[in-house]
C-alpha cells in the first residue's frame, strides 16, 4: 500500500460525508490532489454566482499550495485574491479579523463572492468568523491542510477568535458551503500537527466510536516510525467527520448531544490560555484535558481506572508533548472561570463512562477538580524522573 509520507499520493476514490444543518447541506469530500482543480469543484458547487474569490492562508501553506490554487481557480474563470495572515494560535485575534475585512473592502467583495480558507484550524476559524460579518454573511469554502482541521475545525460551522480571557469567546456558527478534504496537504504537515490531530481522532472514538479507538491503539504506536497507508489514514477522516456530521445534524447550535465534542477541551483551553497560545498545540493540550477528566470521571466513580489508563497510554503514545512545568493550578482554575462551557455559574465537563461513550455531567466536580489538575501537571510535567512510572488513577 502507499504510504501517508508519500510526496505523491496515489488517487483514492473520493469519499462524500454529507453535513446536514439547518440551513441545508453540504459536503465534505476526502480525496487527493483536488486542491489543483478546486476552481472546477467550486465551479460545479455555485455555477456563475460569486464571481471573486479570496483564498485566505498564511505563509507557511501559502509556499506549498497557494498558487496552484490560485491558477485553478483563475483556469475557473474567477477573480482569485489571495490575503496572507500571520501563522500561529496568538494572531487568532479580532486584528487579523479586520486585516481580511479591510482586504475584501479594498477589493470591492460583494455578497455574492466567496471566502476560502486554506490553512489549518486557525485560519478556518478565522476566515469563517470573517464570511460570518462581512457584509453580513458571505458564503464560504474549508480547504484544511491539517489532519486536525480535517476532522474537527472545519466541519460544523464554528467559526470565531479568542479573547485574552479565553479561548473562543468570540464567534459565529457560520457553516461552510464546502469542505475539500485534500490528504495530499497533508506531505507537507510538520510530525508535531500530526499529532496534534491524532489527539482529536482519539476524542471522536472516546466520545462515540469504541472501534475507531481501537483501531488508532493498533496502528498509532506503528506511526512513531513508519508511515501509515493512504487508505487507512482516508478511512479515519471519513469516520472522524460522519461522527460529527451526525451530531451536528442532531445539535447544531450546541445546546444539548453537540456538547460532548468538547471532551478534554475544557482543560485543554485553559491550558492554552494560561500559556498565551505559545506553549501548547491545540490537540496537544485536548491530549492533556483528556487525561484530566478521565481522571474526574474515575474519582467520581463513573470511569474504572483501566479505562483511563487506556486512553493515557494511547495520548502518550501519539508524541512527546510539551511540559506543564510552570502551570499552576490557581492559573488554571482562574482560566476555566472564564470558560465558555460555564452555565449557571458552574463547569460542565464531559465525562466518559466507557470507552466509545461521554455526556455531559452537570453534577459539581469542585471537590474533585483541584487534586486531579494537580495529578495532571504532575504526569505531564518534564521535571518527572524518566523512569518514575505513570501515577495509577484514583477509584
């Protein structure tokens, strides 16, 4: 089989993940090389409608993609417009927001035209908080070239920033019109992004698929050092996204089922705004606040020890991670303050009770809460002896 490490892909047999929403549907399409035709796809998907497209990306995906791009869609007979902003978590702000809406103003965008996002999950979600408020609501393409953009991000129609209080304060659910899937972007993805997104494929099979888990403890520790077939990389996206898919159409707004996609990143996103956006990858740290609330779930008695030591075991397998050396549980305590799952004044976490199933628990995890954030730091911390074995979760 070829290998997930291939600079040239073989051509896989598209695979179509409908997303239904309240406003209609649209597809994700999982394929290879299709961003060097994605003016013929957009050409297909809106006719002659928008007649000026701006790929939106930063320069790191814009060295490797942007102008095949930007050709395929000029070849479509579309104005093309490509607005670079700047790489990394920390320029998810309302400046680089207004960077492409003075962008589109400059260049007259009408509501008819169209947004991309060629990038990651920063620049999807910035791109589509952009589509959401520019002249109320232009329509708007995901082409992710990460594997957690892929299967998370830029599927379901969160778009939005953060606020220095925390992370995704600020946002919109604007659903994209298309989302193109293209594994090829994926050659060029530094070891570190891959396993960022190996994290949020390891939350899809917690929450709701105990076979997809599975299949990732088989495979995952083989990744650290061979590559993985295409095919078997192409069938994880495609069960990633018709996991979500199938919440979002059940809960698009968030307010019931659409909660337990958050598993870990209640954690998680504090851990990412008590560093300032400069420590931690997003999946990394949705790593790390999965661990912490399977060990919430184990010392409220609703996970056994076993399961959670599965789950560390395969988040540890996926890569080395920063430390959380220099973290504090007050830091952390005061950023989940401010954490957008708060309700009623009180933290909702999800919680699993099995490996393939996690809901929303809406009981008190205060008495709890600050002795596994300190277990927490403790197993993740660099300062931890080498040979000092994982601590055994508390029943």
């Amino acid at each position: 089989m070829a290998e997930a490490t291939d600079r040239h892909p073989p051509v896989l047999r598209a695979v179509t993940v409908p997303v239904t929403h309240a406003g209609g549907q649209y597809a994700i399409r999982i394929e290879t090389g299709r961003y060097r035709s994605l003016g013929q796809t957009l050409r297909q998907t809106f006719g002659d409608h928008p007649c000026a497209v701006v790929i939106v990306s930063n320069p790191k995906v814009a060295r490797h993609y942007a102008a095949a791009v930007v050709e395929s869609v000029a070849a479509a007979g579309f104005h093309p417009h490509l607005c670079l902003i700047p790489d990394g978590e920390r320029y998810k702000t309302l400046r680089t927001v207004a960077q492409i809406w003075d962008f589109c103003v400059a260049r007259q965008i009408e509501r008819r035209d169209l947004l991309v996002a060629l990038g990651g999950g920063v620049v999807g979600d910035i791109t589509g908080f952009a589509a959401a408020t520019y002249l109320r609501g232009l329509a708007f393409v995901q082409l992710p070239t990460t594997l957690l953009a892929m299967i998370d991000s830029a599927v379901g129609g969160k778009t939005g920033i953060n606020h220095r209080a925390g992370k995704n304060l600020i946002g919109a659910f604007h659903q994209p019109a298309l989302v193109v899937a293209d594994l090829e972007t994926l050659t060029t993805l530094p070891r570190r992004e891959w396993n960022a997104g190996w994290h949020e494929a390891i939350k899809y099979g917690v929450i709701r698929d105990a076979d997809l888990f599975a299949r990732l403890e088989a495979r995952l520790p083989l990744a650290l050092n061979q590559p993985l077939p295409w095919d078997w990389l192409a069938a994880v996206v495609a069960d990633c996204c018709r996991i979500k898919a199938a919440i979002v159409a059940r809960d698009e707004r968030e307010t019931g089922e659409r909660k337990v996609l958050n598993f870990g990143h209640t954690v998680g996103h504090a851990l990412e705004a008590v560093t300032r956006y400069r420590r931690f990858r997003h999946g990394e740290a949705v790593g790390i606040g999965m661990v912490a609330a399977c060990q919430i779930a184990v010392r409220l008695g609703k996970l056994t020890p076993d399961e959670a030591q599965r789950l560390e075991q395969l988040v540890r397998r996926v890569g080395r991670m920063p430390g959380t050396d220099g973290i504090t549980v007050a830091a952390l305590l005061e950023a989940l303050r401010h954490d957008k799952k708060v309700s009623q004044g009180r933290l909702r976490f999800i919680l699993p009770s099995r490996i393939g199933w996690a809901e929303e628990y809406c009981g008190s995890v205060e008495e709890v809460l600050p002795a596994v954030l300190t277990d927490t730091l403790a197993r993740f911390s660099r300062r931890r002896p080498a040979d000092q074995p994982t601590p055994k979760a508390e029943s």
